[in-house]
C-alpha cells in the first residue's frame, strides 16, 4: 500500500469548482460514459497498489446505487453503479479498493448549504442515514481497504470514535482516518501534506494538531491533486479544458514516493477523470513514466 490513486468524479466534474453548493438533480452528472477499466490499469502500470475513490461529496451526490436517497449515479444519465464497476476493475488487475465520504451533506437537515466551518451542522445533521450509506458501502463492494473521511463540514451527528466503531462492525480490518475533527482510527491523514515520520506535524497541512497528539495511528498517508498550481478551474476534480496540459512532473512524484517508502508512509497522487469517465492523456503519461522509475528503483534496491 505504500502508492496508490485517489479518483475524484461528481458534479465538481462538471461545475468546474471543487465545492458544488447549489441544489441539484442527479441529471446535473452529465456523464454517459465510465471507463474504470483504465482507471485501475493505469493504477497498475504506474505501480500503484491501492485505489480510493469520492463515493460522496458534501453535496450529497453518491457514486454508487444507494437505497438512502435519489441523489445518485444510477438517476444520471449514466445510470451505472460506478463503484461496483470499480470494484471489478480494480479485482481485474490485482488493485485494492478503498472509499473517500464526506461525512456531511448539504442536503440534511441544519446544514448550511455551500459552507464548511468543519462543526457538527456545517453539513447538515442525520446520523441515521450516514451509517445506512457506510453499512452498504461495507457490506456490498467486498473488502474495504481504508477510508478517507472528510471532516470539512461537519461529523453528520455522528461523533468519529461512534462512526470507527461503526465501520468497523462490518469491516474490522478497514484503516480508517480523518483529515480534521475528532482523533479517531488508525490512519493519519495528510490532506496536501508530505512524507514524514508518523507524529511530525511539519508533515501535515490541516491536521497537525491531532498528528502530534493522538496516539492511535499506525500509519500515515498523504495526498495531494496531480495538477500543479493555477488559476480558476477545480484542484481535486477535472479542472477546466484550458488546464489540459498541467500536470505535476514524473520527476515530482517519484521522489515524494520514495520518501514516503523512507518513512513508512503511504502516498496518493489525486486524478480527476474528464467528462467522459476517463483520466486525462498527460496524467497517463506522467503516471507509466512513474511506474517505470518505481520498477527501476525496486530492482536497484532488492
């Protein structure tokens, strides 16, 4: 587990921007093409060992077939469960699955539609219907790796050491983390941070309190978006045409690779799949180029 990819395809997709605060249809994901077969071969071939993908951003849109509300893939036009296609490819090529959640939703009740603030009602209250999502999240895709819980708007109602607790009645050997909130799971989350040793707050960007002082982790990970700096367009998901051709260097990400192996950490580079479902030429491109430096490296250091 030591590399792998973080998929990050919902409306953001198609806004344009990372945080889509406006209430829409599930018809807003334009999508009617999905091609996760590459996803999980391009996982492969640049020597990635784990994928996890956005099952739910904060507004609400699920990328699976949920029986808690309408707001979800199989209403879209490409009316394909996305995370059970995943599930196959990812078993196709020998890749483990793992899952992002944002445990808020600007669609239940108290939430403040749009906003963050990372408090308990930024993102709405219904602690309900998130343990109704994650028990078929856990109980209708196979194994679970890990899962990458977003704090940004809230908990949903249901505190972090209740909701570990929860996970982990259907999938005890899940690793789960949070980027902020509550210290709670085995796994440290580095949003936008950096290899280093497990408790080195220098390492992480939003949650450095909790890596300094909570003693339950047993491993780190961090994260970053494959796109480099720039202007207007999304970070986490496609940006925008015009970013086409921005793209991290191979150089760039092999080297934070090998620090994240130095330190025992796990590392994910962040891909936004385009319009069609599929991960753009250029990060294609940057990501074989990196699985042939991993393989080159592996074979100097045997």
């Amino acid at each position: 587990m030591e590399f792998g990819m973080f998929i990050c395809w919902s409306f953001s997709t198609f806004s344009g921007i990372d945080w889509t605060g406006q209430e829409l249809p599930p018809e807003f994901f334009r999508a009617t093409k999905c091609d996760t077969d590459q996803w999980a071969r391009v996982a492969k071939e640049a020597g990635m060992k784990y994928i996890y993908v956005l099952t739910k951003h904060h507004d609400g849109f699920c990328l699976w077939d949920t029986k808690t509300t309408d707001l979800k893939v199989t209403n879209s036009p490409l009316k394909k469960d996305v995370l059970k296609m995943l599930r196959k490819s990812c078993d196709k090529y020998g890749i483990r699955l793992g899952i992002y959640y944002s445990e808020g939703d600007w669609n239940w009740p108290g939430a403040t539609r749009g906003k963050g603030g990372r408090g308990r009602d930024a993102g709405g209250i219904n602690p309900e219907v998130k343990k109704a999502q994650l028990k078929e999240l856990l109980t209708q895709y196979g194994p679970i790796e890990l899962i990458w819980f977003d704090h940004a708007v809230g908990d949903g109602g249901l505190s972090h050491e209740e909701t570990t607790r929860w996970v982990h009645q259907f999938q005890p050997n899940c690793f789960v983390g949070y980027n902020t909130g509550e210290p709670s799971g085995r796994l440290c989350l580095r949003e936008r941070g950096k290899a280093g040793k497990l408790g080195d707050t220098n390492a992480s960007h939003y949650n450095k309190e909790n890596e300094g002082s909570y003693k339950g982790y047993l491993v780190a990970e961090f994260t970053y978006p494959i796109l480099p700096k720039h202007k207007g367009g999304a970070d986490w998901f496609y940006s925008l045409p015009k970013h086409d051709n921005l793209c991290h260097s191979a150089d760039k990400i092999f080297n934070d690779y090998k620090e994240a192996v130095k330190y025992g950490n796990i590392f994910s580079i962040n891909v936004g799949p385009d319009y069609e479902g599929k991960i753009r030429d250029i990060d294609v491109k940057t990501l074989k180029e990196v699985g042939k430096m991993i393989e080159e490296y592996q074979r100097n250091n045997q």
